[in-house]
C-alpha cells in the first residue's frame, strides 16, 4: 500500500530517535494518515520498547506496533490514553476553545508517556482563532510532545504553521491495485470492484466495505445519480423545468451525508465527458460508456470545464459550512445549462 511510505519515512525518525517536534501528514481522505498518527503515537510509547526487549534500533519500525497488546497500546486505541490528546472539528470546524483547552492541558506535566501526542485532525478546519492559538503553541512547545497535523495539503493551513511542521505525504493507492485487494477481501466480482475503486477515487474510507449493505447503497446511489446526469446533461428528461431541477437538488441535499460522495461521482463523470474526446480509452466509467460516447458531443470542453468548476465550487462551499441547499441547487443549474 501507498501508505507504507509514510510509515517507512516515520520508522526513519523513530529509529534513529529523532522525532520532529511537528508532523504535518498530508492526503486526500481515507488514505491513513489518522491511522497513521495513532500507529505512530503507539511506537513512540510501546512498552517493548520502553522495556528495551527490541534488540536495536534498527528494529525501531512503527509497523511492528500493530496488534501489540501492551497496556499503552490498548490505551491509545481505545482512546483513554491520557497523554495522547486528538483535537477533531465539532460542527465541521476546531474553534478556539478546543485549541485553549489543549494548552492548558500541555501546561500540565505528562503523566505515563515517553512521549506526549497531540493529533489535530483535519487541520484545515481550524478557523483563525483557532489556527493562531495553535500557531502559538507550535512556536514554543512543551517537552516531550510531538504534534501531529493531518490536512488535505500544506497550503490549506496558515503558511507560518506549515513551515513548522515537517511534511509527511500520504499517496492514495492506486485505482487498480484498490480493486484487486476488494475484490479478493470481498469475494467481488471485478465490474463490482472496479466500480467502489472509482467510488472511491477521492476519499477511500468514504465506503464502509466492511458493511454490504453500505457497499449496495453506494452502487443504488450510482446508478440513480448516473442516470439523473445523463438525462440532464443530454436533454432527453421529459421535466427539465427548473421544478424538476429543484428535486434533483434536493434530493441531493437530503441526504447530507452522501453529498461529498455524490459530488466526486458527478466531477468523474463529467471528467470522462471531456477524456472521451480525446483518449476513450481512459475513462473510468466505462460501464456507461454508450451515454459518455453519446454526451460527449454535445458539449465543448470548455462547456464541460466549466460545469467541473461548478462542482468544485459547490464541493468548497459545503465544506464551509455556506447555504448547502441553495450551493446544490446553483450546482444543478449549472449542469442543466447547454
């Protein structure tokens, strides 16, 4: 897996005993780095290490911690370890309480660690206050603390806490590798694997594959949202009045939870639109590919850019918090617009 760099590049600092003060790990979603951060604040604290029964520091690799069962391991997966300290957005951000509550905690000593863990999760959901509060922090920190940093990428955090931080890039994995591990795991058949693998293009831990009934309400949710666009952006729906507009949105917007995926959904499909005209060969919705080949010559690519930007922007929007319906309901207009 793509994440076994990241892990390789902490071995690094944990085997030569010369961790960073700050981290920042940076990715799309789903692709480890919070699992990563925990893995990394069990290594920094594993009794077999502390007990020195790890024969040298050449055996220092964070992956070694996985399935320990010492009494600080189990503390910090089930999150009652009380030095390791994880700051996540309430309401999709981290205000400055949260960040005021973990500086007082850090003004007190550590009470079993070898070494403290402060895990800020979503980093790029600080607002201001918040993000200056930490930023003060950073600038002089506690001993014996390290501080994690996850976020999409570094220019979504303040430029002077990013230049604190050493940066850890998390790389998705590959499309075809991921179907090949689900297919395999989940006894899939290889359209079915292909199929989360694209779902699953921006965010991999969107889909719970554990559950099938989650892995079938994502392929119900593709196909009805495939179908919608492909009525929509060929003209062929018999209510294109902005009434039936309007459903389409809200129906989108009342499922709050799957807007982020549906979204990255509408964005793939679109992309192929414009991949088909010049290298069919290469698009990922292969399976519906007779609506591509027929929708792709209605639009300009340029028509089709600017319906892409119209989903990013609507993506942005809703991620901050704005007037999701109406952001959906712009979005749909936009997509409807020949």
């Amino acid at each position: 897996m793509q994440e076994q760099r990241a892990l390789r590049i902490l071995s690094v600092f944990f085997g030569k005993e010369n961790v960073p003060h700050a981290l920042l790990f940076t990715g799309i979603h789903g692709v480890g780095k919070r699992t990563a951060a925990l893995m990394f604040a069990m290594a920094c604290n594993c009794r077999r290490f502390a007990d020195g029964t790890v024969q040298s520091r050449v055996d220092r690799d964070v992956m070694t911690v996985v399935g320990c069962d010492c009494k600080a391991c189990r503390k910090i997966l089930s999150g009652n370890h009380p030095d390791i300290h994880r700051v996540a957005p309430s309401g999709g951000m981290i205000r400055i309480d949260r960040v005021r509550e973990l500086r007082h905690s850090l003004s007190l000593k550590p009470y079993e660690a070898s070494l403290r863990i402060v895990i800020v999760e979503q980093a790029q959901t600080m607002n201001p206050e918040a993000s200056n509060a930490l930023l003060k922090i950073l600038e002089e920190p506690p001993d014996r603390t390290i501080f994690i940093l996850t976020a999409l990428t570094p220019g979504d955090l303040l430029p002077t806490i990013a230049s604190r931080c050493i940066n850890v890039r998390f790389d998705p994995v590959p499309r075809r590798r991921r179907a090949a591990v689900w297919r395999a795991k989940y006894d899939l058949t290889s359209v079915e694997a292909d199929l989360f693998a694209i779902m699953a293009e921006g965010s991999p831990g969107r889909i719970n594959m554990d559950s099938p009934a989650d892995r079938k309400a994502w392929l119900r949710r593709r196909k009805w949202l495939l179908n919608r666009l492909s009525e929509i952006t060929s003209g062929t729906d018999r209510d294109l009045a902005v009434n039936g507009l309007m459903a389409f949105a809200e129906r989108l917007f009342r499922e709050k939870a799957l807007i982020d995926g549906s979204l990255d959904m509408i964005r793939s499909f679109l992309r192929d639109l414009i991949i088909f005209k010049h290298a069919p060969e290469k698009i990922l919705n292969e399976d519906v590919l007779s609506d591509i080949r027929r929708i792709s010559i209605i639009f300009t690519e340029k028509s089709l850019l600017s319906k892409i930007e119209a989903v990013n922007a609507a993506q942005k929007a809703v991620g901050s918090n704005a007037n999701i319906r109406l952001t959906l309901e712009v979005m749909v207009l936009q997509l409807a617009k020949k």
